[in-house]
C-alpha cells in the first residue's frame, strides 16, 4: 500500500453501511479518484466537518492495487465556499460542474493537464461562490469545464477547412464538428446553429479572461441567448450524458 | 458453499439490504435456522406488517400506523412551531433531545442536484400550503448542517420569507465533548460567531 498526501476537491459524498462515507475525489495530479473514509459518520477527529460537496482539503490517502478504492485516513479543510450553500443559484451552478467533473475527469490523466484541471475546479468555485450567480456566469462556467477537460470548441477558423471565418456579421457552428464553418464547408450540411461573430469573440474572451475579471466581460441579451444554445448543444452532443443536475439548474437560472 | 433452495432464497433477499453483503446475510440465515420458532415467526410478522400497517401522516409526513400521527393529534404540542427536518430519522432524533414541544414537517431528503432531486420531488409545496393556511407562528429549519441541507435550507427561507412567518434555522457550532484542537476553522468560526453570554 502507497501512501499519499495531497490537496483535493469532493465532487461526490456518499454514506455508506455502518458508519463510512465513500468520496469522489479530484485530485492535482492523478485526476479523479474514489477513496473510502472508513467510520467517517462517528469519528470526529480523523474527517471534522470535511467531506462534504465543494470542500478543499488536505488528504492523506492509502492507495492499494491499481482499480481498486483507496482508503482516506484523514482529512483537514482547507477551504469551504460556505456562499455556495448559502444561496440557491450559487448551489445549483457549482453542482452542475461538480457532476461535470465527476462524470468527464480522467482517472489517470497527464499529470499537468489534472494540475490544470485541478486549478480549474478552485478558480471556478471561487467564481460561483463570489461572483454574480447569473446566466452569464453559468455559460462561462460551463463553456470553461469544458475546456479544462478537453473539449474546447473552436471559435475562430472553419473547423473543417481550417479557413479564417470572413467578415459576415454571422457564421455556422455545427454542434458535431465542434466548431464554426466557413461558407463553403456548411453549405452541404443540415443542423447548422447560426450565431452572431460578435458572440463568438465574447465566448473567445470569456476563455482567455481570469474569474476575477469576468465582470470586464459584456454578454447582451443576444449573445447570452446564442452563447446558451451553443454551448448547451455543444455540452449535450460531445459529453453524451445527461447530467441530472442540469434540471435543477435550468429551473434556478430559467433561460 | 451449496445449501438448501429455502436458505438460498433467505440469503438472496436479505443481502439486498443495505450494509448486508453474501457473508453477513449467509450468517444471519444460519441464525435464524437455529432460533426458536417462535422468534422466527414474531419477526416474519413483523416483516409481513410493516409495509400494511405503516402509512405516512396526512399532517406532518412522519412515518407512522395511524394518520394523523401521535404527535399531530397531541393538543399539548405547539401547533404554531413547525421543525422541518429531512428524513424521519431526524424527527426522531429531535424528539430524543426532548427540547421541542412543537410540531414538525417532513420533507423526504433535501436537494441533491447532483441526484437528480429538486424541489418537486420533495414537501416543500405541502410545507407552503401548510404556512399559507395560517396558525403558523415559527417555522424551525432542522436540515442537516452540510451542503445540500443548507441549500435546502435557504431555498425553503427565500419561498417562505414573503408569508411573514418567523423562520430560523437550528445553529452550527462545537459538538458536546468535542476537541477545539480537531474542530475544522469553518465550525470554529460559527461557534464563535454564534457565541452565548455566560453569567
């Protein structure tokens, strides 16, 4: 058995039998993992307040054959996002990227992109627990899970033909493609999503900016309602699950 | 190990409960193969009568044999302060601390987004019904302390807060012969700010 100390995230706590809670993990440098917490429910001393959804913590984990459910021995918390309870959006938009990550996060990835990924998950905690918990916040939340976990549409060249998109006010994006067309390349195709290059560049920006100067980013009632639709079609088609936590959203953050 | 079809049958449906797995079930059907008869069949009735006899209160949503329950019926009980609690368990826990003389709503879990349960699939409409419907002076929020119990929380004081009811929620802080050295900074904190005067 291995034993190991790093940071983490809880995605996912379940009770089990007895007394123990068995935790999704996302971890720095391995990605996701499942670990149980033996006697988690009664022991105030080894997990005090800490596995529960959201928490950043410092763990102490046995790792025993590959495939197999480590086990946590401890566990100390680092920081909490307490608004993230505290305020029904906030809640709904940071479950919804914690089931994106529980479902899509590799369980061995490459060791910088699960560091990535992992900065990713905190910045965008601290977003939904600080920011404005808008329509806003939501696309850009779930547009940048998406690309920290590696399925970034392409926003600026036809992703066929790899052609520069001219200067049309609008441009086609198709869903299964993952990215816009040039009008050579859409015209044969059926299922096109039109939207405006004004939303692109804002989608674009949305990517490049740090959570903290998201505010800077202007997103109108348009390019909101085309971000929306893309990105949500985009989510559906490339992740292929339905995430239970999305009714839940769309019912807190109605379009 | 191969045994009888009616141990087989015994073991199959005991290890589909939870915490039971193969060995603890294979154990527990030997147990009862060696106890008397008439404590097989007490808690083969007991099975038998559990679902039949067992319905949830027309008033509370407790589980109880008669509805409304012990408790609703009570007139000695506050029926203007209503404890919201997730799961039956809870309402039970609460009446062991034997500090609440009111009564109490049962909502059936609390939201879990990420387990698909929203607010429709638990009685917080039942519980607005209930406040709309006047008599209601307090409403006490006994979700549990952790994230989704909060939310829940919260979601049920932003649905209420225009009814005018009185609304608070259980407090958070150091658990009885707690240890402050192992106590998390996030209950620390809340028990300083939630501190009481002494003397």
């Amino acid at each position: 058995m291995a034993g190991i100390r790093t940071e983490a995230v809880v995605l996912r706590s379940v009770d089990f039998a007895e007394s123990d809670r068995i935790v999704h993990l996302l971890v720095p440098d391995t990605g996701r993992l499942t670990a149980i917490a033996k006697g988690a429910r009664r022991s105030v001393r080894r997990f005090p307040g800490t596995l529960d959804l959201f928490n950043h913590l410092r763990v102490q984990l046995q790792t025993r054959r590959s495939g197999a459910m480590a086990r946590l021995e401890q566990a100390t918390l680092i920081e909490s996002f307490t608004p993230l309870r505290h305020e029904t959006r906030r809640f709904a938009i940071a479950c919804y990227l914690l089931e994106v990550l529980d479902r899509l996060a590799p369980e061995a990835g490459a060791r910088d992109d699960m560091r990535r990924l992992f900065r990713f998950a905190l910045a965008a905690l601290r977003a939904a627990a600080t920011r404005k918990p808008d329509a806003r916040l939501r696309v850009l939340i779930e547009l940048r899970a998406l690309e920290a976990l590696g399925l970034r549409p392409e926003l600026r060249r036809c992703v066929r033909c790899a052609a520069e998109l001219g200067g049309a006010a609008q441009v086609d994006f198709h869903v299964a493609d993952g990215g816009t067309l040039c009008g050579r390349c859409a015209a044969p195709l059926d299922g096109l999503l039109r939207v405006h290059v004004g939303t692109l560049r804002a989608l674009e920006q949305g990517l490049r900016f740090d959570f903290e100067h998201l505010d800077r980013l202007v997103l109108g009632p348009v390019a909101l309602a085309e971000s929306r639709q893309l990105v949500g079609r985009f989510q559906r088609f490339h992740v292929g699950v339905d995430l239970r936590s999305e009714r839940f959203l769309n019912e807190m953050l109605p379009a | 190990m191969r045994t009888s079809p009616p141990i087989e049958r015994l073991v199959a449906g005991l290890k589909r409960l939870p915490g039971i797995g193969e060995k603890s079930a294979t154990r527990l059907a030997f147990h009862l193969l060696g106890a008397p008869d008439a404590t097989v069949r007490e808690l083969s009735d007991a099975i038998g009568r559990l679902k039949q006899d067992t319905v949830l209160c027309e008033e509370c949503f407790d589980l109880t044999d008669a509805s409304p329950c012990a408790l609703c019926r009570d007139p000695k009980r506050d029926s203007q302060a209503v404890c919201v609690v997730e799961e039956p368990a809870d309402l039970a826990a609460i009446e062991r601390s034997r500090r609440f003389h009111g009564r109490y709503h049962v909502l059936g879990g609390a939201l879990s987004p990420i387990d698909g349960v929203g607010p429709g699939d638990l009685r917080i409409a039942e519980l607005e019904e209930r406040v709309r419907g006047g008599g209601v002076r307090e409403v006490i929020l006994a979700t549990n302390p952790n994230a989704e119990g909060d939310a829940t929380a919260h979601y049920i004081c932003d649905r209420l807060q225009p009814s005018g009811v009185g609304l608070s929620r259980i407090a958070y802080g150091m658990p009885l012969g707690g240890d402050l050295e192992y106590a998390d900074h996030v209950t620390i904190g809340l028990s300083l700010d939630n501190r009481q005067k002494v003397g």
